[in-house]
C-alpha cells in the first residue's frame, strides 16, 4: 500500500477515487510516564516518554487507515493527514485520515 501525503503518487495516474480512509486512536497516559515525564520537566527539553508514546500512536493509527484503505481494494492513500485533539485530562486522540484510490 503507498501512503503519501501528496495530491498524486509520481509516476501512477490515479484512475479511482474510493473515498475518505480513517484511523484513530485514543492514547492515554500512565503514571510511569508521568513520573519521568515530571522530572524532565524540571530540567527542561524533549520530554522523550511522550514523544515515544504519540510516535507509536501516530503509527497505529496509520495502521488503521491502511486497514481501512484495504477494504476497498485500494493500492494507495493519498492526501494523507494527521490531526490530535485532547479528549479529556490525559487523553488524546491521533486521527490518521486521506483518501483510497486505485491506480493505474
């Protein structure tokens, strides 16, 4: 499956376009990542547990839109975005959405 986030894949006419794909997933903290995650704090800089924690999430939810995208027989997503928003106090949802398309 190629996922990319341009308009068109280089070298592929689209000849299908199947429709809207989605991921999403709900990632919540856990109290081991808070810990180190507040003692980072403290010194300052990339409060690593955390970026690890949404890349994995970020990954899943691709994963799923892949999945989705799979269902119609597609060959690829294109358009592909990426969206967070905070669903409550240590909860945020990663939505991974573009669109299916058959090629050529």
């Amino acid at each position: 499956m190629i996922v990319s986030n341009t308009e068109t894949v280089p070298g592929r006419e689209i000849a299908e376009i199947l429709g809207l794909v989605t991921g999403n997933i709900v990632q919540a903290r856990n109290i081991g990542r808070d810990i180190q995650a507040g003692l980072r704090s403290v010194v300052g800089g990339n409060v690593g547990v955390y970026t690890e924690m949404l890349a994995t999430a970020r990954s899943e939810a691709t994963q799923l839109m892949v999945q989705d995208a799979e269902k119609l027989n597609a060959d690829a997503v294109v358009n592909v975005r990426y969206t967070t928003s905070a669903i409550s106090q240590g909860m945020s949802e990663i939505l991974a959405y573009g669109t299916a398309v058959r090629l050529r």
